[in-house]
C-alpha cells in the first residue's frame, strides 16, 4: 500500500499492483457472492450487480454495502477495461480506505448471517 497519493502517482509499481489488487478482490467478492446465493438458494441473478442486491434483499449485507459494492465493481470495470479515464485521487482513497472496510463489513456479515 502505497504511503500517500504522490507516492502511488509517482510510482508505476505501486500504482499497478495496487489496481491490480483492486480487480481481484473485487472479484473475489463477486465470486463469494454467487456462492453464497447458490448454497442458500437464493434466486440466480442475471449479472454481477443484482447478486449483491440479492444479498441484501436476503438480509445478508444492507442496501448501503450492497451499493459500495456495485460501486466498487464499476470501478473495476473501468481500471480493468480502461474505460475513459480512471481519476487517480478517486482510485487511491477507494484503494487504501474504502475498500478494506467494504471487504471486511462483507465477511462479517456473511459470517453473521448464517
């Protein structure tokens, strides 16, 4: 993780393990998602987006998680496609402070929701 933005703009390295890590987690999450729907047998969404909303309406994680989540996929998609151009401030704070409360407000509600 990168100390603070000038040294994750100024570093290529950092910049790109760093979106890299983002990509993978966020799939990750996904991933557990449509696990999770298919061993509780919940209804099947019809793409990644409704899947945390199934979560949600499910009671597994709250309408607030579910939609940082769908953010954090957009964002995804766009480091991982290249799609316009990534706001490198927007990316660094996603990176090193939302993200990591996301993914774990995730797991716990997951574990909690058994």
């Amino acid at each position: 993780m990168p100390y603070n933005f000038e040294d994750y703009i100024h570093d290529f390295k950092i910049k790109a393990a760093c979106e890299r890590y983002f990509e993978k987690i966020i799939e990750a999450s996904i991933d557990l998602t449509f696990l999770i729907i298919k061993d509780r047998k919940f209804k099947i969404p019809e793409d990644d987006r409704e899947a945390f909303d199934i979560l949600a309406k499910e009671g597994v994680i709250n309408d607030e998680l579910a939609d940082r989540l769908k953010d954090a996929k957009g964002m995804r998609n766009i480091i991982a496609h290249q799609y316009g151009n990534v706001d490198d401030k927007v990316v660094f704070i996603s990176i090193t402070k939302e993200l990591v409360n996301d993914v774990n407000k995730f797991l716990n509600n997951i574990k909690s929701s058994k």
